[in-house]
C-alpha cells in the first residue's frame, strides 16, 4: 500500500462533502435518508438516491464528517440525482391505499397551494445518523406534497436551509 492510501477500519466512512475527505467513524457520520415520493390516481411510486458510498451492502445515503458538510452536500444530492425518470416503472397500485387518501383528501401543493388532482410529490427527510430526526411534516401521511417534483424540490430545500446553524 502506498503512502497516499488510507487503510479503512469495517465501520470507517469517508466525508462524500467536495472539499473533504476525512475519516469518519459510522457512530460519528452525518447522514440523511432522502425518499421522493408520488403518488397518483391510480398509484403510488418512490425513489431513494443509490449514489451514496456503500455501508452495510446499500449506498442509499451519503455520509459525512460533520453536519455543516452534509447540509452543505445534500442540495446538491437533491438536485442531481432525483429526477421524474426515477419514479417511472416504479408504481405500486396494491400498496395499500395511500395513494387514495393523499389524492382524495382535498391537499394543496404546500408551496404555491394549487389543488392536488393528478399528482403529488414530496420529499421524506430523515436526519439518519448520528441521530434519528425528522425536521417537517413527511411522517405525516398528508404532509409536505406539492404539484411538481419542482416544488418538492423547493421545498425540502427550504427544511435543509432552516436545520443550518
């Protein structure tokens, strides 16, 4: 092994932020598991980002060193690698009915307040290490949806700027 290789332990990560490439220990690693989610009429799809680092065989989330840096990286994540293409081949007519109580409960998109008629799309962000936390309403079966994946997009935007310090 050269000198410019670093020798990771099994739980050790490296910060995916741009300007960093620490070590990071998972029981110190900043991370968030983010989930787009639509649903309409006749179903109900979903999408994870898969372009994280893999830890413990999936590669569902980044991680980083701090939570400056993951704050700092997670738009960029959002914006990038969560697309409408994602969500196709993708739906689930038998998944219970959420998809018939979010289009049948009278919503409106969250950030220009346009009725939900054809489609709903949200974001479900969750703060997954070193801490499990939830910073909106996207526990909430009708919380968070909005017209457009734009709109979702603004709007987790808007929770991720509001957890900086």
């Amino acid at each position: 092994m050269d000198s410019n290789s670093i020798q990771l332990k099994d739980h050790d990560l490296i910060c995916e932020h741009p300007s960093c490439n620490d070590t990071v220990s998972i029981e110190n690693a900043h991370s968030c598991v983010v989930v787009l989610q639509k649903v309409e009429p006749d179903g109900y799809s979903f999408f994870q980002c898969e372009q994280g680092q893999k830890f413990r065989f999936v590669n569902w989330q980044h991680f980083h060193c701090s939570k400056g840096h993951m704050l700092a990286a997670l738009p960029d994540c959002i914006m990038k690698h969560y697309n409408e293409s994602d969500l196709s081949d993708r739906k689930f007519t038998s998944y219970g009915r959420f998809h018939k109580i979010v289009m049948g409960s009278g919503l409106t998109c969250k950030m220009c307040q346009k009725p939900l008629t054809e489609a709903a799309y949200r974001f479900c962000l969750t703060y997954a290490t070193p801490i499990n936390l939830i910073p909106d309403d996207s526990h909430n079966e009708l919380g968070e949806w909005c017209c457009s994946i734009e709109h979702a997009k603004q709007s987790v935007l808007l929770t991720i700027d509001g957890l900086k310090e």
